[in-house]
C-alpha cells in the first residue's frame, strides 16, 4: 500500500494475539472497501487501564509517543479497532488538551526521544469509520450476500463510547445496529449493549469476570439473539472464552458465537471465512458452520 | 470487639484538599451523595465501600479508609458513572488515582491479583514497547496466585487450536525511545 | 470652563461603608481622605451607611449648609440606590442630576480581594465621578402616563389570580391563553399537597368568576403576537385562533361531540397526556372555562378534506356555532402594563433513556398520575397501569431532570411534596407498596414537613439513593414479569434491585419551549436557567427590568401553588400601584440636536430603532422627538459633527470619566 | 492632578499591571457585573466600568480616547445579538468594533486590546471570566503607555520641526 495510507492502522496488543481475528477480519474488510490502510512503525502498547493505575504521567507518555509516531507518518486518522487502546490514546490526548503540566512533560519527553511534537492526529475507532467515511447506505449497497434470518445483539462495550461519545451515543448507541441491519442482520433488542464485560477481570477476579459475562450472554439470549457482535478483542474473548465454563456453572445451554463487526461485514463484503478469521472462534462453532460454510448454497446473493 | 469510631485528627483534610487539585478530580467537592454512581456500577455489588462512599471519605480525609478498600481496585474502567454522574465527576478518574496513591504507599491487599497485574504490565510495557499477553498472564499468576493457573488451562487450549495464543515475546525496535519515561512507581505529588 | 457653565461648583463626596461589605475591603477613609484634594471638592466624608436616614440627612445639611451642589455617592449599585440618593438631594432642594454614583460594592470591594488594589480602583473611581458630575446639568424627570388597563398572559392559577386581583380593583384586564380554556396544569391535578384539598374544587370557581368577571375579557385559544411601546402605553396584538366554533353562539351543550361522524374517540386527549381518547371535535374538560367547544384541524375530516355530512352541524344548526370557514382574527390593544404568566412545560423523560420512559409502558410521569388518580380521569380514578393491572409495587422517582448537570442544574422545588402526595394517593387507592427513591427529601413550607411524617407512618418505602436504571430483565425469579430499578439504598449502603409493577417518574420543571421568543418579544431578560429574570432576586420578585411588564407564576422558576398566588397578587398589587399613579417617570436621558452644529447629513436617521429622529427638510436638520426617544445614545455615537448630545451621558461626562479613571495609567 | 497616593500597586514604577477600561450597557452587562459581585465572583482589579445605556452610545472616539489617556485595554460588554434593550443598539456597537480593530492595526496598537463582548444580565460568571481573560491577554501584549509615547512623538516631531526649520533658514541664507 501507498507510503501515507488514508488510514494509519494501530493494532494494540491483542490485536496481535487473542484477537487475531479483529486484525485479519479488520484489514480484509478494509481491502475490500478499497480504503488504504498502513501499520503504524515501531507502535508500542498503549498502557490501557493498567498503565493509568500506575502512574497518570507515564501512562500519557507511553501513548504519546504513538501519537507521536503517527504524525512522522503524515496520516491524520490513526485508527485503533480495540476500546481500551482507542479510549487511552484519546484520553492521553484529552490530558494534553486541558493540564498544562502534562503537556510539558509530554513535550519534553517527546524531545529526549527524538519524536516530533503532538498535531492534531485524529484517533478513530472502526466503528466511527464505518458510520461515517463508509457510510450505512453505501455499506447495504456493497452486501453481496446476507445472512438471511440470523439475530444478533450489538453489544459495544465500555470505552468505545464512554466517556466521550465520539464513536457513538453513550446511553444509546445505534450505529453498530445500523451497519448490521444494512448488510443484512437481524438485530435484537438489548438492553445490556454497553454494559461492561469486566475487562481484565476474567484474568485476576475470575469469578466476578465470568458472572458479568454470563449476565451479558443470557440476557442476548432471552432477547433472542443468536449471536453477538463486539467491537473490542476484550470484549470478544470474554464472552467468547468462558462459554464453557459458564455452562457447568449454571446449567444453562449456552454456545453462542460471538463476532467481530468487521467479520459479519467483511463477509456480507464478500470475503473468505478463513480471510476473516471465522475459523478461530471458541464457542458456538456450529452455528458458525452452519452459517458461513456448509449452507453455503443457502446464501442469498444480491 | 474493634471500635468504628473515628477521631476528627485521624481525617486528613489536606491530603483531601490536594485530592481535588488533580487532573479528573476537580469535581469532587460538587457531590451530592445522590448514588447514582454505586447504583450504575456493574461491579458496586462486590465491592467493600461504594462508590459513593468513595467519594465521601475522600472528601473527608479518610486516606487509609480508601485506599486499603477493594473497591479502587473492583473498578474496571468502565466509566458507567462518570457518564451518568449528575454532577459531571469524574469517578473513573478519582479511581485511578487513588490506586496510584495506593500502590505508591504500598497499602493495597498484598496478594490482591489486581495490583500485581498493573506493575507487571507496566514493567513489561516499559521494558519491551509491548505487551505479550500469555507472559503477562503467566507472571502475574506465579506473583498472586499460581493455583490459577491450573483454571486457565483450559481457555489457554482453546486459544492454542484457534490460533490465538502467542507466546511470542513481544519488542518494539526502538525501544531506546522508552527511557525517557520515568519509571512508573515513581510518581509523587 | 465648567465654572463658567455650571456657576461655581461645590462637590460633596460620600463615602459608603456599607456596615463591612466595603470597609472590609476598601480603605474607605483613605478614599475620602484622597477624595478631598481633588479640585471641586468642598467636603469629603465616609459613614456608615449612606443610605440610612441619617446618612441621608448627612447629605441634606451638607447641601443647605455648606452650599454643595454637586454629590458624588461612592457607595452600592447606581441600580439600587440612584433614586435614594437623588431623593435626598431633592428634598434639599438640589436637582437630582447633580448626584453622580460610584459603584464600590458589586463592582469592587465585593469581587476583590486584594484591599490595596480594591482601594486604588475605588480612587480611580471616585475621581471619575468628579471630574463627570462636574458637568452635570440640572434636568427635568420625564413623565409618561399610565394607560389603565392591564394585559394578563396567560391563564393559568398565576394569570388567574392576577386577573381577578387587578380586576377588582376596578380595571380593565384582557387576559389571553393560549390553550381553548384556561385552567392551566393545576386544572390536571388531583389533589394539592399538603392539604389534599382537591384542585378542581379550589380553582373551577376562580375559573367561572373570570368568565363572569365584568372588567375582565377573556381570549381563550389565543396569542399575543407583538408587543410595541412602553410603559404606559404598550401596543398589543393578540392573534385569536379559529376554533371553528363560535364562542358567542355555543352553549356547551355538547350535542355536537355525540353527533360527530367518528362514533369513537380515536385522537389522543392532550388534556389526558395521551391517556384517554377525544374526538375532532371535543371539549377540553368538563369544566373548560369558557364552556364551548373547539375543533382539531388536524383531525377533521371536514377540514382535512372538505368531505364530511357535517353531522356536528346539523346538531348545532338551531344555534348555527359551528363555522368552518372561521378565520383567524387579530385584536389591536393598549394597555399600560403587562403581566406575564406563561408557565411551565414538564421535563420529557425520554432524555434520560436509562428511566425506560416511553420504552416500558409501565414507567408514567408525575403529571400523567395526577390523572390517573382523579376521580373525573381517564380511568376515574382508578390505579390501573397501562397493561390493567393493579399495581402491588410502585417506585417513585424523584429527581428526574433535575439537580442533574446533564440536563437541568436547579431544583424543581414541588417534585418531593408532589411525590408525596401521590405516594398517599396510590397508597390509599391500591393498598401497593411505594418505595419513593429521593436524593434529598425537601418539605420546606406550612404544614409540609407534617405532610412527610404522615406518609413516613403510612409506611411508604424511602429509599435515599438516585435510580441508576430502570429495565425490565429479571435476575431473580421474583423479578420475572416486573421493572427492577437498580439503586444505591444510601441509607443502608447496599445497591438494591427492588421489582416494580409500575414507576413514576417526578419530573422537574422547565421554562416553556418558547420562552425565549417570548422574552424577547416582551423586551425582558431571562436566568441563564431560562426562566424570565426578575428585578431585584429579594427585593423585587415580580417585576423585570422593563418597566410596566411584570412576572408571576412558574414561568418565573420553580415554585408550589401557594407561592404562585402571592406572587401573582403581587404582581397584580405592581400593576394597580402603576395604573393608580397615572404616571411613571422616566430617566431624563433623552438625546437632542444642537441645530447650529448640525450639517444636515442624515446618518442619525436611519439608526432610531424607534422612529424617533426626523429629517427636517425645510431647516435641513435633524429633530429629534423627545417623547419617542428612549435614550440609547446610538446617534449620538453616530453622528459625524458631534451636534447630537444625551443629557445624563453628554460625550464630556463620558470623556471626564474616561481621562478619572485613567490619571494615573 | 496630584501625585499618586502612596499605596499604589497599579502605579508603574514597581510593577505594571494593565489597566482596562469597559464600557458596559446599562442593561445587560452592566446589570451582570452587579451579579457578579453579588455572587461574589472574583475578578483582577484592573478593570474600570463606565456605564452607558447601550453599547451603541459607545462611540469610537471613547476607546481612541482611552487609549489616548494610558488605558491598556478597552472591553466593551453589551446585550447577546436579539436581546438588545434598544432592540439592535448592539448590531451597530458590532459593526463600529470591526471598523476599531482595523483602524486600531493601521494604528499600530494590537487588536487584541479591544473586545467586544455579550454578555446577558444573567451571566456574572461570564463578566468575571472575560475580563481575567482579557487582563491576562492585555499582560502578555504588555504597557501600551500611548501618553508617554504622545510625549515620545511630540519630542520627535519638535526635533524635526525644528530640524526642517534650520534646514529652511540654511536654504534662506
């Protein structure tokens, strides 16, 4: 792709790992919308919420510095797919914007570094891109195929939304059932859209994390949804994980496939199910089969 | 039996001023104890003090009350609150400072996965530019508790088959550019 | 050169104390001290509080003593003492204009902090003052006089009140509403808190004797559409609205509602909120003052489409009110001053979408319950929620659009009397358990506070936390079916998930959607809640800062019924007192041509917003009429050869004060 | 006029501090300055009201004025555009404040220095923010000190006067 993309990419660290999917599913979806997208060079982790628990300065540096590395690049929208990493290089911009004192030291920092100072990069979530460079509209124009019948709930997590409602309304959000509707999707009703799924709390306060997952999964599932759709690779592995887990606990049959925006989109798109990653969900593996292979006939071209 | 009373000089009233001096915590004084913050909190249900209550002895000077509270460390970033706050507070922001507070004095629940967790991101973070999440995961385990791991096995399998378990160690290139950041733990004010 | 004008010139300067609100601040004996050694001035002091009698009287003797015959009152805002200090003046027989105010109070000592930089700028200050009053001339009060009759807007307890008060005191008063009766929200109420005296029984006879009044005319389904003029004399017009019916001709016989081609009620009845059903052609309530029906445009089939038998018609045909081809009308008045008491709208819920209003049939709003709970309501007065049933469990939720950065900052003040009140009504009418979710409980007024222990022992649940949501998803068996709202119990400190059959959502007040356009219409000032601005917030409650207009009712803020009446008495008393002066006096600040310097080039003319300069084609010179100049200086500013001068801001008062307060910049 | 009282902070020999003179409308601005010191709203000393009935009866002769007289800064506070007492007094206070900054840069003297501002009878808050913006802003541009300058220029002028004067005697002889 061209030296300075329309879209600088900022995967952030799950992007790479747990979340290889959102990566693959992300960058296919982009291809075939034709919107130029580049890695960002030598990016480093956020700090995500961990970073700000520790220290407010270091956390701000650390994210300054990819803010930094953007601007080398001379693309304005750097586009972060996961919640945590969106939300903390805005924040971080945030900090800039009002404290004069954490501006300085980002300034200063940035010159020990070697780094250009901070300009206007403009932090974009795919959500937002989606809704607004793409389009709905042009999006339903683009469905060559739609998955007739299947409902999903949207469910968009915390930091996309929250605190700035950039990406989307914070109470109630809209776009992502938008989208979905517009390549096909039946979407549910739900109420729990931007409830929390607990974050990092699967891994340290287990049982706390899983039960916050299952309220999420079972209320998707009395509003009748087949399926969920996240937006954030943290999102996405906790409700994706611990299905199994749950069902023990509970009893409950629950095997729900939980989704990417840009894979149910990157497919109405047209693109391969390996392409985008289908191939690497833990739960509800038959249904995925069922939907995106072996009815493969069943699809409905438009 | 332990008395719950508390003395007026056990209140640090200016530690609490200072309190409402930092970036995300200028609201502080403008709470009016209504709860809406502990009643949207997914995570309020488990935690020792509410958040309210948070605010409340922040206000008050109550230091060690807070910061030897769970609660600080229950939060989850989610900024349900600060959202629904009918007087614009910052919570989520007040949170985070406070764990910074705690974890520079050293007065968080020893063991407690949760602390752990953030220094042995950071010091990965600031040494390497990246996170890798199986190390990260797997040293905060043997640091708070390694029976954990045992319960993980079997989401580390199934992120194994599906591909999505790297146990690569992550590094940036330039990693030179990070040491000018100072080390995390050492913040003060 | 002054001298020479003016005679020769004795200031006096007053230094005001104002007990400690100055002396704290500003080193007032060194301002007199300092006062005293500018040029002009005889005498110099400071006291207590200047506006006292004997600070007054202190200013008197000065003037027949020591022959000062020029004051300057260094004291609070010209804005509240003006007139005293040129009283005083008056009756030593000095002419007012010859006092000049220096604003030390609001404009220094209270907002500085720094005593020796608030006393400079109170120097600063003062010697402007002396270096303008020394020009000052002796001028005349201007006097308007007071047209009699008084415009009411608005027809509500507020505008009602004010009416029957200002009509019985002899006067002519029009009142105009907006809506096809006047009754206003109390009309929607049960019962009234802490009381419980029902609201229908109380207000329907003040609402007959405004119909009955002789000196009142009452223009229902009516707007006033512009306002020109001023004190005194304000020009009006009033848009009346086509009802399609003729108010003179009906009787209130209602036979045309039986009659109408739908057999059912099918269009949603405002004055129910949507709870109940009307017709095209419908009578607000029974008791709508005046008792005569009007015809919804947008529901008629006669007049959607011209194709209808007409069948009201035919009812009414002995009567002939019904008229379809009715126009609107416009009425042209004069009135002397003017009451505004437009009122208030409910906060819409919908905004804060966490409360499920409009997503949940079960979630209603306060106003909506007053209905439900009338005797003469849509379900006459029975509970029974939108799904019928009889609720067993009610929340209710204080707050709503209130005390809330997001939405309204300020307190609604009646919500919590309200929700009490309707805790005992439901209570009394369901036998439910109430739970009333509140931040603060206020019940500051006669007989409130007894009213909150009263239903305390009913036993109504309080639960002192603000709702976080409202959904209807059970995590419990026994919430299955159910709303659940989610709460910190502050009391307890447990978050609490109470399962509710119905919620009741206490929303706060608002100023009415077109309250702006309504405030610049009458020419007055709104808080920057949006509610109109009064005078003085203490001492002058009802009037605004354009004179002869005055407030009354919640249009002026959040306030309960008994406070609404006194202040709309109140307002009432203002206008009467006007209309009984005859007169008002206005500042002589007028502006005037020197013909000599004028070189006839017309760029004033254009500029009066108010027609008040002229051209003289004959003399080739400006003229301007005094008795339509309203003083605002615009020409004066504008004019090129500097012959157009304002008494009280002559262009050397304004440029002395320039270069006092300047001397040592 | 006399020398300057003792105690003077804004004096220039210590320190200058920056003195603005603002002309409020009697309805609006005026009206919210008093609101601003019933609140109790703080704001720098540095400010001196004159009051007029309208922002339209300030003419640009009063700021060239103050100027002239020493002011650093001149603030102009009428009603919002709509809200006008004297219904469109300050469309013209708005057009006269255009034409004043253009004049003010062809002058010499930054633009900076004079604002207009609405501020509502309402809105203390926005009084006490406008002027500590303003004297912050006036601070950094620094002592205008047009008198002194006057004086620089009448010194200036008087040389060369009499400069041209002696060249004209030269040339006569």
């Amino acid at each position: 792709m061209e030296p300075s993309a329309k879209y600088l990419y900022y995967p952030g660290c799950s992007l790479k790992g747990t979340g290889i999917a959102y990566e693959e599913s992300l960058l296919t979806t982009f291809r075939l919308l034709e919107l130029p997208i580049k890695e960002l060079p030598d990016w480093n982790c956020c700090g995500a919420t961990n970073y700000m628990s520790v220290s407010e300065t270091s956390a701000t540096l650390l994210a300054a510095r990819n803010l930094a590395l953007a601007r080398q690049t001379g693309s304005r929208d750097l586009l972060a797919p996961c919640n945590a990493c969106y939300l903390t290089l805005r924040k971080s911009q945030e900090l800039v914007a009002h404290y004069p004192k954490i501006a300085h030291e980002v300034e200063q920092f940035l010159e020990q570094a070697g780094l250009p100072r901070l300009d206007s990069v403009r932090v974009r979530h795919v959500l937002e891109v989606l809704y607004t460079d793409v389009g709905v509209e042009r999006l339903r124009e683009l469905t060559v195929r739609r998955l007739q019948g299947v409902r999903m709930a949207s469910y968009y997590g915390c930091q996309a939304v929250r605190p700035y409602g950039e990406v989307d309304d914070p109470h109630e959000p809209t776009r992502m059932d938008q989208i979905l509707k517009a390549v096909g999707v039946d979407v549910v009703e739900y109420n729990l859209k931007t409830k929390c799924c607990g974050g990092a709390l699967t891994g340290t306060i287990h049982d706390v994390g899983v039960r916050l997952n299952y309220i999420l999964l079972k209320e998707a599932m009395r509003q009748g949804a087949q399926a969920i759709v996240t937006i954030c690779p943290l999102c996405q592995f906790n409700l994706d994980a611990y299905q199994a887990e749950i069902r023990k606990q509970t009893g409950e049959p629950i095997d729900m496939p939980i989704f990417y925006l840009t894979q149910i989109v990157g497919w109405a798109l047209g693109g391969d199910v390996r392409e985008l990653g289908l191939h690497r969900a833990i739960s509800g593996k038959k249904l995925i089969e069922q939907w995106f292979t072996v009815k493969k006939e069943a699809e409905t071209y438009v | 039996m332990e008395r719950q009373i508390r003395y007026q000089r056990e209140a640090d009233l200016e530690w609490a001023h200072r309190f409402t001096q930092h970036p995300g915590c200028e609201r502080l004084l403008s709470c009016i104890q209504c709860g809406t913050c502990s009643g949207t909190c997914p995570l309020s249900i488990y935690m020792d003090i509410t958040p309210r209550q948070v605010i409340a002895m922040v206000r008050e000077g109550f230091r060690d009350d807070v910061l030897k509270s769970k609660t600080i460390w229950l939060c989850a970033s989610c900024y349900a609150c600060s959202v629904e706050c009918p007087q614009k507070i910052n919570i989520t922001d007040v949170m985070y400072r406070l764990k910074r507070e705690a974890i520079q004095n050293n007065v968080f629940p020893k063991r407690f996965p949760i602390p752990v967790l953030a220094q042995e991101f950071c010091e990965m973070v600031r040494r390497r530019g990246r996170n890798s999440e199986f190390w990260m995961v797997f040293r905060m385990a043997l640091r708070s508790n390694p029976a954990i791991l045992l319960s993980m096995m079997r989401t580390g399998w199934d992120l194994w088959r599906t591909g999505r378990l790297s146990m690569r160690m992550e590094r940036i290139q330039r990693v030179n550019e990070l040491q000018y950041i100072p080390a995390a733990t050492k913040e003060v004010d | 050169m002054s001298e020479q004008r003016n005679g020769h010139v004795r200031i006096g300067v007053y230094i005001c104390h104002c007990g400690a609100n100055i002396a704290d601040t500003v080193d007032v004996k060194a301002v007199a001290e300092y006062a005293a050694t500018l040029p002009g001035v005889v005498i110099s002091r400071e006291y207590k509080y200047m506006c006292s009698d004997p600070g007054q009287e202190l200013i008197q003797k000065d003037i027949e003593e020591h022959a000062i015959n020029r004051v300057v009152v260094a004291a609070c805002s010209p804005t509240l003492h003006e007139n005293t200090f040129r009283g005083a003046a008056e009756r030593a027989g000095l002419n007012p204009f010859f006092v000049q105010m220096v604003n030390i109070r609001e404009h220094d000592s209270w907002v500085h902090s720094d005593r020796e930089a608030a006393t400079v700028k109170a120097k600063d200050l003062v010697r402007a003052a002396v270096m303008r009053v020394y020009f000052h001339k002796p001028l005349e009060k201007r006097r308007v006089p007071i047209h009699p009759e008084v415009l009411v807007v608005g027809g509500g307890i507020a505008g009602i009140h004010a009416a029957l008060t200002v009509a019985n005191s002899g006067k002519r008063v029009y009142l105009v509403e907006r809506e096809p009766t006047i009754g206003g929200h109390m009309a929607q109420y049960d019962k009234t808190f802490p009381t419980l005296d029902c609201a229908a029984c109380i207000l329907t006879p003040k609402m007959s004797a405004v119909r009955a009044h002789p000196n009142i005319t009452l223009w229902t389904y009516s707007e006033v559409v512009s306002v020109d003029g001023s004190v005194g004399d304000y020009k009006v017009v009033v848009k009346r609205k086509p009802r399609y019916v003729h108010e003179d001709l009906c009787v209130g016989c209602l036979q045309c509602i039986e009659t109408c081609v739908y057999k059912d009620s099918k269009f949603d009845d405002e004055f129910n909120l949507g709870l109940s059903k009307r017709k095209p052609i419908y009578i607000p309530f029974a008791q709508a003052t005046p008792k005569v029906v009007v015809i919804d445009p947008d529901a008629c089939i006669q007049l959607k489409t011209g194709k209808c038998k007409k069948s009201c018609m035919e009812a009414c045909v002995e009567r002939g009110a019904i008229d379809f081809a009715q126009k609107e009308t416009y009425e042209e008045i004069h009135v002397g001053s003017i009451i505004i008491a437009t009122g208030f709208q409910t906060f819409d819920p919908r905004r804060m979408p966490q409360y499920g209003y409009g997503k949940y049939p079960n979630v209603y709003n306060t106003l909506e319950v007053e209905r439900l709970v009338n005797a003469s309501g849509p379900t006459s007065g029975q509970v029974i929620t939108r799904d019928g049933r009889v609720p067993k469990s009610v929340g209710i939720v204080l707050c709503v659009g209130s005390r809330d950065e997001n939405t309204n900052r300020w307190c609604s003040r009646v919500c919590c009397m309200t929700s009490l009140k309707l805790a005992h009504l439901i209570k009394e009418h369901t036998g439910a358990e109430v739970y009333i979710f509140y931040i603060d409980m206020r019940a500051a007024g006669k007989g409130y506070e007894e009213f909150y222990q009263r239903v305390l022992n009913e036993g109504v649940h309080f639960i002192r936390g603000r709702v976080a949501e409202i959904t209807d998803w059970a995590l419990d068996p026994s919430e299955a079916g159910k709303l659940v709202a989610r709460v910190e119990d502050t009391n307890t400190g447990f978050v609490r998930r109470i399962p509710l059959d119905m919620v009741v959502l206490a929303v706060g007040l608002e100023p009415q959607p077109d309250a702006h356009e309504v405030q610049r219409m009458f020419g007055i000032s709104c808080s920057l809640d949006g509610f109109f601005l009064e005078k003085h917030p203490k001492l002058a409650p009802a009037p605004t800062y354009t004179d002869g207009i005055f407030i009354a009712g919640l249009c002026h803020g959040p306030k309960d019924i008994p406070d609404t009446v006194m202040q709309a008495g109140y307002a009432a008393a203002e206008a009467i007192a006007l209309a009984d002066t005859g007169f008002f006096e206005l500042e002589p600040n007028t502006a005037y041509v020197v013909e000599e310097e004028c070189s006839g080039c017309k760029t004033c003319v254009p500029l009066c917003p108010y027609q008040a300069v002229t051209f003289n084609e004959e003399k080739q010179k400006a003229f301007i009429n005094e008795v339509l100049c309203k003083g605002c200086g615009t020409c004066v500013a504008a004019c090129p050869s500097g012959s157009i001068k304002q008494n009280l801001f002559e262009d050397e008062e304004i440029y002395s004060e320039i270069e006092g307060v300047l001397a040592y910049a | 006029m006399e020398d300057r009282p003792v105690s003077d902070k804004l004096s220039t020999s210590v320190q200058w501090e920056p003195i603005i003179v603002a002309f409020f409308c009697n309805w609006c601005t005026y009206t919210a300055a008093d609101l601003a010191g019933v609140a109790r709203m703080g704001y720098d000393p540095n400010v001196r009201v004159i009051r007029v009935m309208c922002s339209g009866r300030v003419d640009p002769q009063f700021v060239l004025d103050a100027f002239a007289h020493g002011a650093d800064g001149v603030l102009i506070g009428g009603c919002h555009p709509g809200d006008c007492h004297y219904v469109e007094g300050n469309y013209k206070t708005l057009r006269r404040y255009h034409l004043l900054r253009r004049l003010l840069r062809d002058l010499g003297i930054e633009e900076q220095r004079l604002r207009l501002e609405w501020i509502a009878a309402s809105e203390g808050e926005k009084v006490s923010k406008t002027i500590n913006e303003m004297v912050e802003q006036v601070r950094a541009l620094g002592p205008l000190r047009l008198s002194r300058r006057f004086k620089e220029w009448d010194a200036e002028l008087a040389s060369l006067e009499a400069e041209a004067q002696s060249e004209e005697v030269v040339a006569h002889v």
